[in-house]
C-alpha cells in the first residue's frame, strides 16, 4: 500500500492509499479514533475497514489527523480534524475524477467525523460506522440524515455503552426514507478483542449487499494480519 503525502490545512497528512484495479472504481474514506487517545490510521479497527474495502473494490484512503504520526498540526478536538478528512477526499477525488460515488467509514471519534463529513458532501452513498460515540456526543446533526449505512456496536462495550448506540439508531431509522441496518455483536467489547474477523464479516456481508458497481468476493484470505504501531505519543490513553 503506497504511502501518500497530502497537503492538508494544517500542513502534510500522512496517508496510504490503494487504487483499485478496476476503471471507475468508487472510493472510500477510512478514519481513526480519537488522536487525544492513541488513535492512529493503524490501529487495528480502521486497518480492518480499510483492507475490506480495498477486498470489495474501493480505491481506498487511510490517513493520520494532524498532530498524529508524520501528519503535521495539533489536535484539533474535531473541528480541524473534519477539514483534514475533506482535503483527503478532496485528493482522492483529483486522482479519481471519474469514481462514481464515496463511502466514508470510522470507528468512534473517526465514526464521527465520517458522519459529519457526509452531511457536507452529497457525492458520499453510504457509510460505515462502528462505535459511534453516541453516549459523548450529540448526533442531532444528522437531521435529516441523508444517507443509509452499517452501524456494528459490541454489547459488552463499556466505552461506549451500546444502549446508547441503539438510541441512535431508532433516532435514524425513523427518518423517512434511511435505513440503518444495526449489527450487534455478542461478547465484543470496545476494540473488538477475539471479535475483529466478525466486524470485517459484517462490514463485508453489508458491502456485498448495498454497494453498487463493485464485484463480490470472498473475503477469507484477503485480510491482512494487522500489526498495530505503537501510539504516536505514549503518553495518550488507549484510543477510542
């Protein structure tokens, strides 16, 4: 997966990113959890979405918020850290002038910020959410909600409890016309520890069924393993 540089607004954003094969392949955004808590573009959740996508298709953009690994600036506490996703799916957008639609994907702060970012931008069809940080923030942005997607939530999640997620999405889906489809998954805690392949199988099973122009594939075999860096700053906490 090459690395990519790409001037951001608060400096150099360290990416990578994988162009699909296929001509007119549609992209997709892929982002961290909370730079204030050790999140980086690898660790282990946002690595995952980021190899499902690549498996599906996607051309497919991973990258670091400022102030966190090579990525210049400093935390932000969101509002710069959405300018720095909109540069990055401005970039993806140059070199793929011909991609026919976006998802954005995140898990919690990331969750976050890809939700905010498809409200600004009508060409993202749908998204991938995976903790959303539902019991922290508020959510009332998304009215009206203007798409569909994947909302994954562990029910032994004590970061993000997920009788908080589930009011969400009662929230969302009594919105005319969106459809949120809620997969929870039984004895998975917050970072999917012994979990990790069932969120990939969700994510995928989902693409399979929602995602247009993109041919199914199995998805044994085409996972990555995922080896976690270290956190940019060891002083963080685990991120969330």
């Amino acid at each position: 997966m090459p690395e990519v540089i790409i001037n951001g607004p608060a400096g150099r954003i360290e990416a990578r990113y994988s162009h699909a094969k296929t001509a007119q392949a549609p992209l997709a955004l892929i982002l961290h959890p909370n730079p204030d808590r050790g999140g980086t573009m690898n660790h282990k959740i946002p690595k995952t979405l980021y190899d499902v996508f690549v498996a599906q298709g996607f051309s497919t953009l991973r990258f670091n918020f400022r102030g966190v690994g090579a990525s210049q600036g400093v935390y932000d506490k969101g509002e710069g850290e959405l300018s720095d996703a909109a540069a990055a799916l401005d970039w993806m957008q140059a070199l793929n002038p011909t991609a026919p639609y976006v998802w954005v994907a995140g898990f919690n702060f990331g969750a976050w910020i890809a939700m905010q970012l498809m409200m600004r931008r009508p060409e993202i069809k749908g998204f991938v959410s995976v903790c959303p940080p539902a019991n922290e923030i508020d959510f009332t942005f998304l009215a009206p909600c203007p798409q569909s997607g994947l909302i994954i939530q562990g029910n032994r999640d004590n970061i993000v409890p997920e009788p908080s997620v589930e009011k969400l999405v009662q929230k969302l889906n009594a919105q005319k016309g969106i459809n949120i489809d809620y997969r929870v998954i039984d004895g998975a805690n917050h970072f999917y520890n012994e979990h990790i392949d069932l969120m990939a199988e969700h994510t995928h099973d989902y693409l399979n069924k929602r995602a247009v122009g993109v041919r199914p594939v199995p998805l044994k075999g085409l996972l990555a393993p995922v080896v976690e860096e270290k956190p940019a700053r060891s002083s963080r906490k685990k991120a969330a």
